[in-house]
C-alpha cells in the first residue's frame, strides 16, 4: 500500500500518454478499418509486445545510455520514422477496392498474424516518444528507493494497459456501422491515413531529444 499512490499517479499518465494520437493509434486505426478487427487487435498485441521490450532496457537502466548516446537515439528515430512513411506509402498507393465489408472477413485480404503483430511490435519499439516517455516516468516519477519488483509490476500495468486500451480502440474502429461508413469514403480515407503515418514520420524524424 506504501506505493500505491505512485502507482496510481504512472498509471494516469501512462494512460493520458495512450489517448494521445500518435503513430500506435494511427496504425489500430489503418488496420482495423482497412482489413479487421483481428487485425487491429493483433496490432495492439504488436504494441503492447513492444511495451515489454521498452521497459525492460529501462528497468536495467539501458534507457538511460539510449538517451544520453545521440548516435543510438538518432539511429532508432530515423529507423522509426524511416518505417511510418514506409506504411504511409504503402497506404497511398493502396487501390481504391483493397477491401469490401463483405469481403473484408475474406483471410486472402486479411493481415496474416505475424504481420499485424509484427506492424503494432516495430511501430512501438522504434518510436523514440516511447523510449523518453518511459525514461521519464522512470526517472523523474518513480521514486529511486522504489523497489525493481514494484517497479517491474509499474511496467505490467503499462503492458497490459496498452493492450487494452488499443484493443478497445479496435474494436470500436470496426463496429459494423463505423466499417459501413468507412466502406463510402474508404478510397479517400485510406489516403488521408497514409499522409497522416507519413505526416509522423517526417515529425519523427525531425523531432529533437
């Protein structure tokens, strides 16, 4: 109970920090409404697996060299931002019938399930805004003397947060009647959500520690 209070102050903004649109969003979004809610829901899989990766290197402290070394942190914000446009693109050169909501239960139009996980897992792990949000949390929320135990339990509910949280973002995204409406200006959304990956990734790339 000791702890309880600082737990609950890194579960508020952790979960402020999963509102925010960012790249993690955008991607449930894309593909949950351009392929299926499983595949939304495998992306927020993807996601929350690259939760794991980031709090375990700060929870080791390796976070910390990451943000220090300008080498590291530059390779992995030009890695991330390098893959939005890469999805970006892809969505901008997507042909205007790439989906029905008939077909869209089709699995020969469907993301298979490695490459869903795989999309939400490297959009998480190379987005830099993670790696300084974690660290800052770690750093400058939780207490020093707060063991690694409770810690590590800090990082579970953050994991399993993100899970959720875009979870329920997919399945919201793909309510039939959000899917049907899509379905009328999916040749332009789909473009508008292409700009939007590209959009971040410019950001991404341009950001600055």
């Amino acid at each position: 109970m000791n702890y309880l209070n600082e737990f609950l102050i890194v579960a508020g903004i952790h979960f402020l920090a999963l509102m925010s649109p960012g790249p993690d969003f955008v991607l449930t979004v894309r593909n949950a409404l351009v392929y299926s809610r499983r595949a939304g829901i495998l992306s927020a899989l993807g996601l929350s697996l690259g939760m794991i990766l980031h709090i375990t290197y700060c929870l080791l402290g390796i976070g910390l060299l990451i943000s220090k070394s300008i080498v590291l942190f530059s390779t992995i914000k030009l890695f991330g931002a390098g893959y939005l446009i890469f999805l970006g693109w892809k969505s901008l050169r997507s042909k205007s019938g790439m989906v029905n909501i008939e077909a869209s239960q089709s699995q020969n139009q469907d993301l298979s399930k490695p490459v869903a996980i795989k999309q939400g897992f490297l959009t998480n792990v190379l987005n830099p805004k993670v790696t300084l949000f974690l660290l800052a949390l770690f750093t400058q929320v939780i207490s020093p003397e707060t063991p690694s135990a409770v810690q590590a339990l800090y990082g579970l509910e953050m994991i399993g947060m993100t899970f959720v949280w875009f979870g329920f973002v997919a399945m919201v995204i793909s309510h039939e009647k959000v899917k049907a409406k899509f379905s009328r200006v999916q040749k332009y959304a789909e473009k508008v959500i292409g700009v939007a990956l590209i959009a971040l990734g410019i950001k991404v790339a341009l950001s600055s520690k």
